[in-house]
DNA sequence: GCAAAAGTGTTGTACGTACACCCATGG
DNA sequence: CCATGGGTGTACGTACAACACTTTTGC
C-alpha cells in the first residue's frame, strides 16, 4: 500500500483503489466532561502533517454509504456504534486542503467521555479530549468544522435528544444544566432551566440521589426513552 | 469530448478533466408564481436518463469553490448570480446513482420565475417549473433533495430573508401570506399573520396601490433592505 | 454553625392562537 | 347593490425572563 496522505487517522486503512479521493468526512466527536464540552482530536504522526492536531476523519469508501461513513471513524477510535451522528455540512473552498481538492462532510457526533476506551490508530500518534474553547490550531479548515458543528448543536438542543447522549445514565439537574451553559455558552437561570426541562416532560427520577458530595446530595434522573418523541 | 453521463444540465461542460467525477452538486431553484411554489426542473436529452426529469446539477469542478458551484449551474440555466443559495445536505447512499457511485451536495435556490429567461443546455430537451406538489419522479433520489430542500426552507423562512427573493420588487400582503402558506403547506390567519408580520419590521410600504383588479385596491410593500439583520 | 450546593414561586412581558365583521371597489 | 377580496382588534393561554431565599448535609 503506497503512502496515503490524508488516512493518517485510520487504523486499518483500506486499499486505495476502494476510497474515493477527493471526498472525505470529517467527525467532530463531542463529549461532556468537567463540566465542559469538550471534542476529541488526533495527533497525526508522519506524513505531510506530522505532530498537527486534526479531527478524525477518513476518505469516502467506495463501498459504504456516506451516512455510514461516520459510524465508521467512531468504530475504529471508540469501538462503539449506537451513537447520536448528525451532519451539519460540506465544506470545499480549493484551497481548503494545501496540497490537493479535497471536499469533506462533517459529521458531529455525542458520545460520554471515559465511556470507551480510545484506541489510537496507525497514523496517529495521540488522541486527546480538549475543551472546546482550548481547541487548539488545527489542519486545514478543520477549526471552522468545530465551530460549524457546534453551531449545529446550539440549534439542535431544543430539538434532539442531545443530553441523552452526551451524560451519563443517571445525572443531577445540575449536570444537566451546566450541560447547557456549556452548549450555549452562557449561563442559565436555575429556575427557568429546571421549569424548562420538567415542561418537557423527558426525565423520569430513579429514586436515587448522589450523596458523593459533602453537602445535600441532589436528586438522580434518567431520561425516559419512551418519551424521547 | 467524451459522453459524460451526468453533465446533461450543461450548456458549456467543462472537459472532463476538470471535474470531480463522483461529487457533483444539485440545485432546487424555487420560484412562487400562481400562489404556488414551483420548483425548476430539466428534462434529459440522450444519455442514461434520457426523456427523463432531474434537478439542474453539475460535477463539482476542480478549480471552483464548492460553495460556488450552485451560482455556476443557475447562470448557466438563468445568466443570474445575485441569488439566495443555501445548502441542505450531502446525500451518498451507495446505490443513490445507479450506474456510479457519485455523492451530490444539495442546494436550494430562491428566484422569482418570470424574472429571467431559461436557457436550455445542451444535454436538456427541456426546462420547466413544477408546482412542488405536482413534481413528477425524477431520477436517482432527486425527489428526496426536492423534499429536504423544501424542509430546510421551512425551517429557514423565520430566520432567513426568504420573501426577499421569492417576492416581486414590489407585493402585497396577501401575496406575502400566500407564499408563506405555500412554503409551510397550510393555511394562516390573517390577522395573525399581518401582525407577525408587521413586528417583524423588515417592510415598508410604498404609498402606492394594486389596482389592476376590480375591487379593493391592496397596498404594496417593499423590503426594507436596510433591516434585513 | 457554617460552608456549599440543592431546590423552589411569583410576576411581567411577549408571542401565538382563535375568532368575525366592516371596508373599498368595479361591474 | 352585490360580489370580491382587503383590511382590522380582542381575549386567552403559553412561554420566557427577571429575580432571592430556604433546605439539606458534612464537617
């Protein structure tokens, strides 16, 4: 197999005759942790962007669906497949990638960090989880990909079922809400956002509550798949 | 020049080397005429799908932005390029073409029919508006673009400068309430209506009247360029 | 008893919705 | 004078924004 310049995040590319070349797809994985909304990034080791962070990404294959082809990146860094994908773009000014014409689609995708464990693939020297706003001086346009996806998802929220995704199987209303603050960037009144989520109608409490804190120990929900329209 | 399968909508095809054979671009061009929503569509001369109708559409070319591609297929098709365009979504089902595997990027465009003259490529026998209730099949999955690209314009017309483009320099209200009964698919109140409307505060009114019908002469309103955010 | 986070209500305003009649005009 | 479409107001319910204090717990 002859050097692939752009497969670097694959850990077993395929033979190049089944890609197509000038068509690829790019993930934005978020995850939700610390209290941050965070995406995942890898490191790309050799080739003509050697140590430079970069989404996640492959060429179209031949073969597969694009709608699958997200599915695809997540499997081979996460091991994982039932996960919330949507896509929120194409991108293809020329100049877009350096040395070649290369149109990508982005993908975003939610997923619980910690959940899985990483797998690093052949072209990549480091996967890493950054807050969003410490992203830091990506290939390509693949900042505007981060951003473009984010916007996405600030539309999404009230329409999706973001949080269901993005936290764990049971969380306090407070997770939740600083789940939002960090979507939308800015802070949400208590007793706005709590009226908001009960007249939604989505939780259902376990009867649990976290007491792993020192103080009152918030009340456990879990959303309640059934109503998830 | 070779045959090229899928450049029918052209009036100038590119020599194929230019082109990125398996990513092309399709536009819904949409037009409001006869209180109805229209959609553009061009029937195939020789080739694969001859006879039959399609979206205009070209393979992206390798020295043209993406986002540039939409107002090279309307100016071949209109000699226009100071439109609305907006983009709806890749679509790359494996099977989508049937005899290649080529992805389309969507777009939707916003003219007002009537206002130009339709050039007929060569590659077309014809070019047409449809009521987009009265679209007929089309090739590949061109109906599914035409159905995304009016779901996207629904979800569009509160935040994007729709009637702007779909409207006539100068237009009534009721002209104005047509349309959006046309784009949402039901009917709306009137007095409801008129009073979104007027919070909206992006029209102004012209001080003249429609009196080229036997009854009540309406008011014409014109958009308020300066106010559209 | 205090620090730290959980939890809770009221009010005003803006917006959507439902609903019916008079107005102006041309023929 | 009548047929046709233009134009208008009110009342209600829902949704969102602003705003501060009490509760529970571990230490």
């Amino acid at each position: 197999m002859t050097f692939h310049p752009f497969s670097q995040t694959l850990i077993n590319p395929s033979p190049e005759e089944n890609l197509i070349p000038s068509l690829s797809v790019d993930c934005v994985i978020l995850g939700f942790e610390d209290d941050q909304l965070k995406v995942l990034l890898i490191q790309h080791h050799g080739g003509p962007k050697d140590g430079e962070w970069a989404l996640p990404g492959d060429f179209v294959h031949k073969n597969i669906d694009l709608e699958s082809m997200p599915y695809e990146v997540l499997k081979r860094l996460t091991g994982i497949e039932d996960i919330f994908v949507d896509q929120f773009g194409a991108f293809g000014a020329c100049e877009r990638v350096d040395y070649r014409r290369i149109i990508t689609i982005g993908y975003y995708a939610l997923i619980s960090p910690g959940k899985y464990e990483l797998k690093i693939g052949n072209g990549a020297k480091k996967v890493q989880w950054f807050a969003v706003d410490r992203v830091p001086c990506l290939i390509f346009d693949h900042n505007e990909l981060v951003e473009a996806a984010i916007r996405q998802l600030q539309m999404d929220l009230d329409i999706k079922p973001i949080g269901n995704n993005l936290l764990p199987e049971e969380f306090t209303l407070t997770q939740m809400q600083k789940l939002y603050e960090a979507i939308l960037g800015e802070k949400q009144d208590t007793r706005n956002f709590r009226r908001k989520i009960a007249n939604l109608k989505i939780l259902k409490e376990t009867g649990k509550v976290d007491d792993s804190a020192p103080h009152r120990a918030p009340k456990l929900y879990q959303f309640d798949q059934s109503k998830l329209k």
